[in-house]
C-alpha cells in the first residue's frame, strides 16, 4: 500500500529532541550510571517538581496515563455497582478504566467548547455515582470548579484527566489542582511527553497519595509482602529523569503553542462560515494539545490536505457510546448530538512549539484553497 508521504507533520518530536539534546544526554548518562533504573530518587524528584508545578500536596509517578486513571479510581474505592460518569467524545482509556473495576461507565454528552457538559452532568447524577472523570480536551480546561460545586455536596468524587492539558489553568489556577485526583500520561507526544509510556497524579490528599503508591507496587506494605491487590505501574527513572529535564521548559513550549494557535486563528477568521476555530474563554488559558477546528466537509478537507502534503489527525472518529466494548449498556445513536457531531466534523491541524512559521503559512494557504 502507498503510504501518504507528508512535508508538514502534526509534530516532530526529533527537532524537540535536538532542541534540548545535551540537557537530555545527560539525564540519560545519570540514571544509567546510578544503577537505579526504577522508582528511586529520579522518580521522588520528578513527582516533587510536578506536585509544585500543578501546586498540589503531592505527586505519585506511575506506569501511564491509563494507571493513572485506574490507580486513582481504585485508591478511591470505586467498584463493582458504581457508576462512574464519562464524558462521550474522549479517549477509550477513560471508560475501559472503569469498565476493569467493575464499574459502570455512564455516558454523558460533551458541550461547544468539547468538554464534559456540566448540566447533562447534573442530569445524569444518580445515588450510584461514585465519581466523575472531566477530561480538558485538546488543552482547554473543563469548567472544573462548576463542577466541583455540584458534586462535593453529594460525596462524588472529582477526576481531572490533564493528559492534554499540563499547564493550562482556570481562574489563573493549573489544572490537576481542582478535584480530588488530577491524572496525567506523558505519551511522547504530549505538551510534556516521556519516551515511552509514563504518567503521573496529583493530589492535595496524604492518604490517597499513600494509597496509590501502595496500588502501584503490589500493594506491598513490606518487602514481599502484599496486604492487598495491587499492580506493576511503576514509573522508570529514565523516563522521570526526561521529564525533570523538560517540566523547565514547559511553560516555554506552552506559549509557542498559543503562538501557533494565534496564526490559525488570524488566518482563518474570515472562514467563520465555512469551518468553527476553538473559542477560549478569557478565564481559561489553552494550551493547544491539538488545534481543532469543525467542519461539515472534514473528511474532503482532510483529503485535500494530505495531497498537499499536510498532514492532518481526526481526534476523536468515534463517540465511546457506539463502540462494541460497551454495547451491552443500551446506548444508542443519536443519543449524545454534540459528541456524535464532533466525531464527523472536528479535525486537528499540525502545531507544535518549534513548528517552523511557514508551514502554519502553508497549512492555512491550503485551507483557504480548498474553501475557494
């Protein structure tokens, strides 16, 4: 088969690599001269800085993203009879999570700005629902606060999912600090992205961060001796070594991402009647995990693009609702209008922080082309 062959890719992790090779060449050379490969003191000063950097109590490094959401379900107690609120357009990891826990996902529709929507959260609660995972998607936070205001009356726990929104904030306060757990993966190609799988989460309390960690290392209270069901998702000092050396940078790259977004938003303003861009509240900072824009003609425009050149990704083609693993809930089509119109229509565009600017230029000169 022909494989499409790209001038303009979504990201190049290699230019990001060269951009800071020396920083991680050493962090490298320390963790593999140490002969401490995991957990250890790269990993203790890994989950410090990233506590502080969220301003949490405290960080736990874990094995992925995914562990992350499992860990910090189980360490809350969430099992079978549960029900755990999703939203319908996000990543599968969300409600397969709760779906090992003999949990029930429950579905929820998602609102203009792609995130969880708060009333049809409000409409959903029932005496079972035991917590509810707000995803801040593509980078913009969920109205997490809102959130909170309807659920901490009711005992439901909060579950932030940053995995693509490090850094972002909401009323000038970094996501991951606002529910019970903020969960993160560190999938190279996030804003802040290991080489290999990793992930991490925060939280402000002592005795769910104890019991995380005990989940994460078989629950082993003493050497060999396992007081209750755990896993293996601990975080490798390699990885954790990577990231002490790019959490400096963060902010950085955060705000050549707005940057990039600007001249997305610049060049195709006077396309309003043709596509929709990503609105940002002037309470909320982006921090552009994707740039994202909707259109009726999605799958011709991201035809047009790759024969171009241009690489394009579609984020998310299917709402969790419709797909097979969960058909035994009864959920049909049609059910969740937002989240099923954003899986025919949303299509995320190449931006990362050292995308060269002619590029942007040329994927937004192609865009304009195709709309002519």
């Amino acid at each position: 088969m022909h494989k499409q062959k790209y001038t303009i890719r979504m990201l190049d992790l290699v230019a990001e690599y060269g951009s800071i090779k020396e920083e991680i060449d050493s962090a490298i050379e320390r963790v593999i001269a140490s002969g401490r490969y995991i957990l250890g003191s790269e990993v203790a000063d890994f989950e410090r800085e990233l506590a502080d950097y969220i301003g949490a109590s405290e960080g736990v490094g874990v094995a992925s993203g995914t562990d992350a959401l499992m860990l910090a379900l189980q360490a809350l107690g969430v099992g079978e009879g549960d029900e755990v609120m999703v939203p319908a357009l996000t990543y599968i990891s969300n409600a397969e999570v709760v779906a090992w826990l003999s949990a029930k996902p429950v579905f929820v529709d998602v609102g203009e700005d792609m995130n969880i929507d708060i009333a049809a959260v409000e409409s959903a609660l029932t005496e079972r629902t035991r917590a509810v995972v707000a995803v801040h998607f593509n980078g913009l936070p969920a109205d997490v606060n809102r959130l909170q205001e309807i659920l901490s009356p009711r005992g439901v726990h909060l579950l932030e999912d940053c995995a693509q929104a490090l850094g972002a904030t909401l009323d000038g306060k970094k996501v991951g600090a606002f529910g019970a757990v903020g969960c993160f993966s560190f999938f190279p190609a996030k804003n802040l992205g290991a080489y290999g799988d990793a992930g991490a989460v925060t939280t402000d309390d002592a005795d769910l961060t104890e019991e995380i960690r005990l989940i994460r290392s078989h629950y082993q209270r003493s050497r060999y001796q396992a007081h209750g069901l755990g896993y293996n998702s601990r975080l490798d000092a390699m990885q954790a070594a990577v990231l002490r050396v790019k959490l400096p940078h963060l902010n950085d790259w955060n705000a050549k991402r707005r940057a990039v977004a600007h001249l997305y938003d610049e060049g195709l303003a006077d396309l309003a009647d043709k596509l929709t861009l990503p609105q940002v509240p002037s309470h909320k900072e982006h921090v552009y995990y994707q740039y994202a824009i909707t259109t009726t003609r999605r799958d011709e425009l991201k035809d047009y693009l790759a024969e171009k050149g241009v690489e394009s990704q579609i984020h998310y083609p299917f709402p969790l609702h419709t797909m097979p693993a969960y058909s035994h809930l009864g959920y049909g089509e049609g059910q969740f209008p937002t989240a099923e119109r954003f899986c025919r229509e949303v299509l995320s565009l190449p931006l990362y922080p050292l995308i060269p600017e002619e590029d942007v230029e040329r994927v937004i000169s192609a865009i304009r082309d195709f709309f002519k």
